[in-house]
C-alpha cells in the first residue's frame, strides 16, 4: 500500500511540476512566447495567469484575449472560464447567453465544472430559457464526474 501511495504521490508531482511552466515567476515568459506560438494549453495558463494575477498582473481583457483563443482552439478550460469572464464582465462586456454558450461547448467535452456551470445557468435561466429538466441532466452529469457542488444541487432538486 505504502508504495502505490507512494507512486501516487510521484506522478500526480511530475504533473504538477510539468505543468507549472506558467506559474513559478520564473517561466511566464515562456508560457507568453509559447501562447503567442499558438499553443492552445499554453494559451489558456496565459490567460488563467492573466485572470488570476499569478506571475504576472491582473489584467481581465488580456486573460478573455488569451482564453478565446483557447477555447477558439477547443479547449474545455479556456471555454468554462472565458464563460465565468462573460457572466460576472470582467475583461468583456457581460453577457449571460455567450457565457451559457461557452459552458455548453465545454461541458459536453465532459468538463464537470461547465457541467456544473451550465445546470445553474439552466435553474436560473441565465442565458438560456429556465428548465429544471436541463438544470438536472447537466448537474447529474458533473455528479457522476465527481462534482460535490453539482450532487448537492442535484439532491435538492430531486427532493423538491
């Protein structure tokens, strides 16, 4: 047991260490020229720095710049957090139905945290026209991915 803990531990390490290039201080110039290559991975920590502030400023319309040429490139992060960007107007004008539209893209990439995104735009009937249906199918499918916050709204509206 102690040596698949153990091998646990060193792989999920060499994942993290692998993909840090963007976030020690150190290799954001790296990140920036491989982002400006067009590397969609690249492009998405770019603007995941950008929307964070980490190695880099803070600057909201560089990281929605950064992440719609991710999430143009198909990748799930960049599409979920581009979304999260439109809904809350940070770096972009807000727009609830582009955010939805986004989460969707994402979501059906099984990206649980869209998933989990799309079925509160559905219960809320932000972007998109309310349903409770829709709202359940998208939170179930986050749950069975192992989404904590998508199976507790999911148990509150099975139980309504």
């Amino acid at each position: 047991m102690k040596r698949l803990l153990f091998f646990v531990f060193l792989v999920f390490g060499i994942i993290n260490v692998s993909s840090a290039d963007c976030y020690d201080g150190n290799d954001i110039n790296d990140c920036i020229q491989k982002a400006e290559q067009g590397q969609p991975y690249y492009q998405y920590l770019l603007g995941f720095s950008y929307q964070t502030g980490r190695d880099i400023r803070r600057d909201y319309k560089k990281a929605a710049y950064w992440y719609e040429k991710a999430a143009n490139a198909g990748n799930p992060n960049a599409q979920n957090n581009l979304g999260l960007l439109y809904e809350n107007g940070q770096g972009v004008s807000k727009n609830y139905k582009k955010a939805a539209k986004l989460y969707k893209l994402s979501a059906e990439q099984g990206f649980d945290r869209a998933q989990f995104n799309l079925g509160v735009s559905y219960y809320t009937g932000s972007g998109v026209k309310k349903s409770k249906k829709e709202a359940i199918k998208w939170f179930r499918r986050a749950a069975e991915l192992g989404n904590k916050d998508a199976a507790k709204n999911l148990k509150i509206l099975l139980n309504k």
